[in-house]
C-alpha cells in the first residue's frame, strides 16, 4: 500500500493490488486496508461486493469456465457443468478441497462455433464431451 495516497478515492485500486497478489481479498488485506485509509472494514466490503471482480473466497490453481450462451446451451452446456461438478466434486461457484480447480459459469466465451465450450484458465476447449473430462482435466 506504501505506492498509494491514504485517501478513500484510491480504494478500488487498493483492492485490485491487494487482490493480484494474493487472488482474492483475504479478512486479513481488509483489515489492512481499513486501518491504511481509516475507513471501515464494512464500507471497503460494500463497495468491493458490488464489483464482480473482486472475489472473498480463494480461487482454485485452475479457473475451469463453462459457457452456457445459447449456443454451448444447446449443444449441451448444462451436461458439460453437471459433468465437471461430478468430476470435481464441487458446485459451480466453488473450489476443490485441494484448491486445484475452481468452477465457474458464464454467459459467452465468444467461440459459438465451437461449441459447447470450456475454458481452463486461457486454454480453450471446444466441442466438448462430458467424455472429454476427465482426459482434459489430466492435463492440470
């Protein structure tokens, strides 16, 4: 935090770093940064829940994302998530007990000819089977 101004408007870059160094924004970095910009550790939750990038909880090693646009949801999207939550073990929204993978949907990839379509950090798959799985997720 030394390369910031005390000062509340620096907030939201404030969490960016804290959260690039660690992954996530831990009770601990709140507590700091509420001490650093004497503001409430509730203001600095308030305002950090209210942008998606800021996550409380630590991510898996591997963020594992399934699109369910309407193309991969046609193609079968939903079996793609069900498939993975059985192989993981985990819900979409969670992480492995190991903190190996992280599981998470979102609307479009952008790859609608490809689909159904996951993503395991910046490698996309396409065309994906509930088959597949278990081969992909030997990769990591």
């Amino acid at each position: 935090m030394e390369d910031f101004a005390r000062d509340r408007s620096k907030l939201i870059p404030i969490l960016q770093k804290a959260q690039g160094a660690e992954g996530f924004l831990s009770p601990e970095a709140i507590a700091d940064i509420s001490s650093f910009l004497d503001i409430s550790e509730n203001d600095i939750y308030s305002v950090a829940s209210f942008y998606a990038q800021f996550r409380f909880t630590r991510p898996g090693d591997h963020i594992i994302k399934v699109c369910l646009g309407t193309a991969c949801h046609v193609r079968g999207g939903e079996r793609i998530l069900e498939s993975l939550e059985r192989a993981l073990n985990i819900q979409c929204g969670q992480t492995t007990e190991d903190f190996k993978f992280s599981l998470e949907r979102v609307a479009c990839i952008g790859c609608c000819a490809l689909a159904p379509v996951m993503v395991i950090d910046e490698d996309v798959y396409s065309k994906v089977t509930p088959a597949k799985i278990k081969e992909v997720l030997a990769l990591y």
